[in-house]
C-alpha cells in the first residue's frame, strides 16, 4: 500500500469518523469545541471518547491537527480495545505522519489488534506491512491471509494480488475465481481486475480444450486400432481358421471376448481338433467356468487320456526301449554269436528314451512358456 494511497484513506476515513460519532456526543459542535469535549471526557475515563479525540488530532484538515498528541489518546482507546483507533494508530505509525516517525514494527502491532476487531484500515495497513519486500516484518504467510481478507472485504487490489499469487502457486481455478468475483464491469476501477480474471479463464478454457483434444485423439487412435484387430480376427474367422483367430485373439487383442468367440464358433463348427492343445491351458486360466471352460476341460482331459503314456505315445515311455532291445537282441532272447570276441566294433552311443522324452519335455516348454505365446508361469505345463 503506497503511502500517498495511506495518506489519502486517512482524510476520508477521518471525516468518515467524525460524521458517524457525531450522534453519539450529543452536539453537532465542530472543530475546537468538539475536541476540547472529546478530551474532557477522555479524562474521566471515556475510551470512546479517547478514540474521537485521536481521531480529530490526526485527522489532516482539523485546525488543531496533531498526530503526535494523537497518539495518546488513540493508545488509551486502543488499549481499551477500541478497534478504529488501533487502525488510526496502524495507518499513523504506517505512513510516518508528521512528527511521528515510520516504524512499520508498531504498524503491524496496531494493524493487527485492529483487524482482529473487522476495521478495514487496520486488515489493509496488515497486509500492506506484512508484504513489504526487504522489511524484517515480511511475512508471506501473514501477507496472504490478510489480502485474502481484504479481497473478502471488496478490497479489489487485494483480490487482484492474491489472485496473482494463487496463479504464480499453480492453483490457477481459485486465482480466477477471486479475480472475476471482484471484477464490477462498470467500474472504471475494476478494469485491471476484470482484465486478470478473463486472462485466467482464457487460460483455463485453453488448457481444457487442449486436454480435451488429447484426449480425443487417443480415444480415435484406440479406436482405430481395435478397428484393425477387428479386421484381422474377422478375416481368420471367415476362412474357419479357428486357431489363427483364438491364437490373434489370445496374445495380441488379449480379448476375452473374442476367444470365447473363437472357441464356440470351432467348438459349433466340430473344429476343436485344430486348435492348438496349448490354447486349451489358456482359455482354463481366462475361463474359470462357463461354456468355454467346460470346452477347455474336455479338450485337455480327452488329450491327457490319449496320451497316459508320456509324451507322443507308449512307445517313449521310460525303459521301453531298452525292453525292445532285450526282447529282440539282448543276450538272453537273442542266438546271434560275436564271431570273434576280439572284434573292434564299438557301437554307437545314442540317448536313452528317458533322454529324450526329458529333452522334448524341456524344448516343449522353452516354446510355450516363453516368448511372445508365453503361457502363465502358473501354468501346468510351465511348472
């Protein structure tokens, strides 16, 4: 707050201050007579009496103009919680009238004894003390509170200030809200506000139609990208490639939707026997019940029951080779002789039919259990 804008509230708010306890003294009698009574009464112990004494000693167009006689009346009457004369004293000791010196520590004293009791001079002498740059009174916290305040007030260069400080906080609604609360378009006044808070709402309208159009624009690109996976799914189910539709729908749409779409459609077309026995673990562990998990189930129990011997057939199970072997050339069912016990032939090493169910075992789940056809670690067949 300037101290030509401090000086100039003083002038007006003194005559204010005269008008309005007029009544209440009993005569309309001006100038020396006035104060000479507000005094006498001062003394005999009258704090409002004190305050309108202060108010007419440090009012700039009174004859008997003194503000630094003033003080003590104003003190007495602050004291006795008179909250305009806490103001009077806050504006005083704020601008450095007369023979009173500027000691803004005093000013924020008396401006907040005086906003405490609503004067608006001392909430606006408060704010203007508490942000003052470079002072040992700056305090933003305070300043903050008082300007918000203020603005409540109808102070509009409060509300513009604050609403300056809320945008600079990022909190940007509030900062538009204040501003266009305080904006009267047909004051001249409140054109610097007016203009602050249509900037904000600009601002603010911009920044939705921006996210609006992000928004937008990936909702069209998801769009059109199931349109293309649709494309692809609906071309393998027209040529009745049902494990080329269940495999797109399982690892690259990851659409329940349209793997139980897949499967129904093999499963009403008696095309099971094409799917890929893998894809039956699968739609298990998406379908824990209903009609494509009862599929599954089957599926998987009729190719467990075709294949109770191991892997591929019986013929591979453990041990079976080395019984062929007995049974058609091992020693005890064989009649063939060595011609020659010093014969050099070696035979061949090759790996036992445990090997190599245990490899096939091991090359099945390096295909299915990892990779892009990656099946759940959870899975019976990745265990």
């Amino acid at each position: 707050m300037p101290v030509k804008r401090v000086m100039r509230r003083l002038g007006i708010l003194v005559a204010l201050a005269v008008a309005a306890l007029a009544p209440t003294t009993g005569t309309s009698a001006q100038g020396g007579g006035d104060l000479a009574q507000a005094t006498a009464r001062c003394e005999a112990g009258d704090r409002a009496a004190c305050s309108r004494a202060g108010m007419l000693l440090s009012d700039v167009d009174n004859p008997a103009y003194d503000p630094f006689l003033s003080l003590r009346f104003l003190q007495q009457a602050c004291t006795a919680k008179e909250a305009a004369a806490c103001g009077r004293l806050a504006l005083i000791f704020y601008a450095g009238e007369g023979d009173v010196e500027r000691d803004l520590a005093s000013a924020g004293n008396f401006a907040v004894q005086a906003c405490s009791g609503q004067d608006r001079d001392g909430c606006e002498v408060a704010e203007a003390v508490f942000a003052e740059p470079g002072s040992p009174q700056f305090d933003a916290e305070r300043a903050l509170r008082y300007r918000r305040v203020n603005c409540s007030a109808g102070n509009r260069r409060s509300c513009i200030d604050l609403a300056r400080i809320l945008y600079s906080l990022d909190d940007r609604l509030p900062a538009e809200q204040i501003a266009l609360s305080a904006c009267m378009p047909d004051d001249p006044a409140s054109a610097e506000v007016c203009a602050f808070g249509a900037r904000l709402q600009s601002l603010r309208h911009q920044a939705e139609a921006e996210r609006q159009a992000a928004i937008d624009a990936a909702r069209n690109a998801r769009m059109q990208a199931e349109a293309q996976e649709q494309a692809v799914f609906d071309r393998y189910m027209a040529r009745r490639d049902y494990d080329g539709a269940l495999y797109y729908s399982l690892y690259h749409m990851r659409s329940k939707r349209h793997a139980e779409e897949a499967t129904l459609a093999a499963s009403r077309a008696g095309a099971l026997s094409t799917i890929f026995e893998d894809h039956f673990y699968v739609l298990e562990y998406w379908f824990p019940s209903g009609p494509v998990a009862q599929i599954a189930a089957s599926q998987i129990a009729r190719n467990k029951r075709s294949n109770e011997c191991g892997i591929w057939n019986c013929t591979n199970m453990p041990g079976a080779s080395s019984a062929r072997w007995q049974a058609q050339r091992g020693s005890s069912g064989s009649s063939y002789t060595p011609r020659s016990s010093g014969s050099s032939f070696q035979p061949v090493s090759t790996p036992s039919s445990a090997d190599i169910a245990k490899q096939t075992r091991d090359r099945y789940r390096f295909n299915n259990c990892t990779g892009s056809r990656r099946l759940s670690s959870s899975h019976p067949v990745c265990q």
